[in-house]
C-alpha cells in the first residue's frame, strides 16, 4: 500500500487534491480512498488529507501516520507543523515552492540517514498563470506523477476533468501537465 499524506491551508484545495489523487488510480484499476483532517478550520488555517492507493482492497480507515510521500501545498508550514513526521524511509517530498531545498532548509533531508527524495516545484506561480487563482493542487499532482510514477499523468488529467468542468478542467489540465514536465525534467537533471 503507498501512503500519501497532503498538507496545505484551507482553500488551497488540499482535500479536493487527494480526491482527485484517489480518482487517478481508482481509473488505473486500482483501490483509492481519499479523506480530509479538519474540524471547524477557516480558510487559511493548516488542512490535512490523505490518500492510500492498493492493488488490493484497502481497510484501513485511520488518518495516515507514515506516509511514502507528502505533498505539501503551502511551504509556510515547513517550520510550523511535524511535516515530516512518520515519513518513511526513502519518502517523496514535493514541496510547492520556487525556493531550494537549500533556501528552505531542508537540504539535510536528501543526505539524511532516511534518505528522502525531494522536490520542490513553482505550483502556485503555475496555478496563477494557467487557472488565475493560487490554488495549487492540480499542478501538484502533475508533479506528483512525475516524481513518483504510481500514477499516470494521463489518469491525474482524466481525474481533473472529473472533477472540474470546461474551461476551469482545460486551465487546470494545463497546470498539471506543466508541473509533470517540470519534475521530469528535474528529475533527469539530477541523474545526469
């Protein structure tokens, strides 16, 4: 089973993230659930959700405490909230961000004893110019598909017109595929 665990603040589109996230895999054959940690937040306060992704039935129904990946929508929680808390060895970090995990200090992680893999992708610069609005998580899951590979970036397109409708799906989309080719492209810079 992979675990995901998503941090970011109300209205950033955290819970619909993981949603979406479930809905790409549940479209790749695979079992998905998907489900928000919050109680009477408002919008701007810290938001959890989580998404658990199996080739079989999954049980489970308890909030997710060692993820294999966070994705973490607003970096102003870095330094606020037990992130990384649980993360497994060798997890999948991907951070919203135009700063270096150098800038963020956070640059430990990769070299750590742990060994985590990082990422740090632009989300809500890509979210203003393709959707207009600071809501990162669909360029997130591009990302996420890149760097991971448990979905497809063509099941994460096909979840977010599930989810969005017209045009709002088509800015989205655009997001997403951004941030995928972004990531491959980071990705492919770090093993060369």
């Amino acid at each position: 089973m992979f675990q995901i665990r998503l941090h970011g603040r109300g209205g950033q589109g955290v819970v619909s993230g993981a949603e979406m996230l479930s809905v790409a895999a549940f479209l790749e054959g695979r079992y998905a659930q998907a489900f928000p940690s919050f109680g009477s937040e408002r919008m701007g306060a810290p938001v959890m959700a989580f998404c658990r992704i199996d080739d079989k039935e999954i049980r489970l129904r308890e909030p997710v405490l060692e993820p294999d990946a966070l994705i973490v929508q607003d970096p102003t929680l870095l330094h606020q909230v037990e992130l990384f808390s649980g993360l497994r060895p060798a997890g999948r970090v991907l951070i919203n961000s135009t700063r270096s995990f150098d800038e963020l200090g956070l640059s430990g992680l990769a070299q750590g004893p742990r060994g985590f893999v990082l990422c740090s992708l632009p989300a809500t610069e890509l979210a203003l110019k393709h959707v207009g609005r600071a809501v990162p998580n669909a360029a997130l899951l591009g990302g996420f598909a890149a760097v991971t590979g448990l979905v497809a970036i063509e099941s994460v397109l096909a979840a977010i017109r599930q989810k969005f409708r017209g045009v709002v799906a088509e800015k989205n989309i655009e997001a997403a595929k951004e941030a995928y080719d972004l990531a491959v492209k980071m990705r492919e810079s770090a093993h060369a």
